[in-house]
C-alpha cells in the first residue's frame, strides 16, 4: 500500500514538472512570435559572438567582441551586496551585479551601444545561472530575493536568460527582482514587463527621480514591486509625508546611505529596506551560499 502511494506521488511530481517545462517553452513562443528577440535600434557592423570563457565556470566573466572592426576585451567581477530589510526583517534581500575591471561601472555601462549591451547583459545572466547550478548545487542560499541589474534597452533581447534564471531560483526558493535601470528609459517595453510579471519575475525601478521620470508610467502597471532611490534625491523632497503620498502603494529601498544621517532618512520614511556602504560594502558572490 506505502509503495503505491510513493508511485502515485512520483507520477504527480513528473506530470507538475512537465507543465512547468511546457508553460516555459510556450512563453518563449510568444516572446518570439511578437519580436521580442530583436533589438529595435539601428543595425551596426558588429560581431558580438566571441568569448574567452572556458566551460569551466571561472571567477570572472571574461569577454571578447568586435564592434565596427574594433577589437574590445573586458572583464567582469562579479560582486553581490546586502540590502537590509527594515518593513520586514525576515525576508533577506541582496543586489547582484557585475563590475568592470579597472573601469568606471557607471561611465562604462552608461557608454555602451545597444548591441553591446544586450550582448554584455544575455552573457552576464547566463554566467549568474551557471554559478547557481554548478557552484551552488544543493546549498543554502543566504537570500530570498535576489536583485539583478537590466537595462530597458537589453530586456527584450535577454527574455529567455531571464526566464531560465528564475526556475532556477524558484526551485531553490528565491524570487528574482530585476531592476529596470535609468539608462535609455524611452526603451522600456511596458507589455514585455507585464508578460514576465504575470510567469513569476518581480521588478524594481532603480535610481528613481522623483522630478521627473519615464518609467513612473510603469508603477501603474502593478508590475513594479519595488521603488530603489538615492537617498540624496529623498532629501531634496522638503516635506517627506507630502512629497511621497502618491507613491504609498509601493515599497522604498533606499540606496547609497553612507551616514547616520542617512539613515535616519530612512527611518523618517518608513522605507522596505536600505542599501549602502554604511551598512555593508559590496563582497564576493560566495557570500550569497552557505559551503
């Protein structure tokens, strides 16, 4: 009797497995099927197909490309940073990202082509994915929710990374936050938001204005479950109970808090969580599992 319940339980395993698999690929049809693999910018002479990685996993992501006859080489190390919950202790949160060695992770990022950068972004997330599966394995991950960096300009190219990504969070319990970042706001394709929302993908707004801002059409979407600020752009407001009414439906994390000062804007606010080098610097990505 114990044998044919254990044999009953595997079928119902095998057949949720098989659902889950099938939702997946049906939702890769549609982003196919309504474009939403191709880059929508002007066509350059560029080869971006070129990598210097091994198969073996390395430290660092490694690349090499062309762009208009140009030979560019660069290499990423990838770091992961504490933000620290405050509405809700319990959950633990961590901002991953990669940052440009010997180069301005600002300047570099912000002066990429389109190309380049959803070239860059789909090696970046396949890189995080392959960490997961081969370095991390059957460990505890130290994080709930894990925020990942996407520019709007690379988030239609990089559709299948991102669903890859988050099964394979999901089946190790942590959701994926991707920050749509400022840079090329006029990109932003507010459907594919919603599509990825609707499978499982949360989403933040990183380094928001509150003067004026593109993507503030998106918060009407109920996609975006996380407001990220700089807290000197939260100072600037005057009157915080005033200025940040409209906004009383969606979770602050306030970002680059580096005094006490800062912090105690933060508590004035009642913000989700904060995030700075007050709190914690950045450290390597082996701080996110549990050997």
């Amino acid at each position: 009797m114990a044998q044919d319940h254990i044999f009953v339980a595997c079928v119902i395993c095998f057949y949720l497995t098989c659902l889950r698999c099938l939702a997946s690929v049906v939702l890769l049809c549609i982003y196919a099927n309504k474009g939403y693999g191709v880059i929508l910018t002007k066509p350059r002479k560029v080869i971006l197909n070129e990598t210097r990685n091994s198969q073996n996993l390395s430290d660092e992501l490694n690349l090499l490309y062309s762009v208009d006859s140009q030979t560019k080489a660069v290499s990423f190390v990838p770091v992961i940073q504490q933000i620290h919950s405050y509405g809700n202790p319990s959950i633990n949160r961590a901002e991953f990202f990669f940052r440009p060695k010997g180069k301005c992770p600002e300047s570099f990022y912000q002066q990429l082509s389109d190309e380049e950068c959803s070239f860059i972004t789909k090696h970046q997330l396949k890189w995080l994915t392959r960490f997961i599966e081969l370095k991390i394995q059957s460990k505890s991950i130290l994080v709930d929710e894990l925020f990942v960096n996407v520019d709007p300009v690379a988030l239609s190219s990089v559709v299948a990374e991102i669903i890859v990504l988050r099964d394979v969070l999901a089946d190790r319990n942590v959701s994926l936050v991707i920050e749509i970042t400022e840079r090329k706001p006029d990109a932003i394709n507010s459907e594919l938001v919603i599509e990825l929302f609707n499978y499982g993908v949360l989403f933040a707004l990183d380094d928001f204005s509150f003067e004026q801002d593109i993507r503030k059409a998106l918060l009407k979407t109920e996609c975006i479950r996380y407001i990220k600020a700089d807290v000197n752009s939260v100072k600037g407001l005057g009157d915080f109970s005033d200025s940040l009414s409209e906004y009383s439906d969606h979770r602050f994390i306030i970002e680059k808090v580096e005094s006490v000062d800062d912090v105690d804007i933060c508590l004035q606010i009642k913000c989700e969580a904060i995030q700075g080098f007050y709190l914690s610097h950045s450290v390597t990505i082996d701080s996110m599992y549990i050997n």
